[in-house]
C-alpha cells in the first residue's frame, strides 16, 4: 500500500502552512493535496484518492 494523501481545504494560507507543519511533526509519510475552496476540493477528489480531507467550513465559492 502506497502513502495516504490528505487534502486541506483552506481559504487561509497561514492555517495551511500551520497544518502541513503539524501534520510532519507526526513523522508519518503521506502526499499533501490542497484546495482554497469546495470547488476546487471537488476537482481534486474526482481525480484523486483521497484518505482524509481536513475541511474549513466556511470558504469562498463553496464552503465545506
């Protein structure tokens, strides 16, 4: 089995960094996919596997 990929929804990009920095303390390998609003998290989950998708709740476009 391959490295999960995570997706980030975040229209923010300092919370973006803030959780690709936690997610390497964990010291697990893994692929990182990131969007800045439901729409584009759509796109990237029609073409990709995606193993958990962290979600802002509030964005602009689309909301999680």
């Amino acid at each position: 089995m391959g490295k999960p990929t995570i997706l980030i929804v975040e229209d923010d990009c300092k919370v973006v960094e803030l959780i690709k920095t936690a997610l390497e303390k964990t010291g697990l390998e893994y692929f990182i996919k990131i969007a800045s609003n439901g729409k584009e998290a759509l796109e990237i989950v029609e073409n990709h596997n995606i193993d958990l998708a962290l979600l802002d709740i509030h964005m602009p476009l689309m909301s999680g």
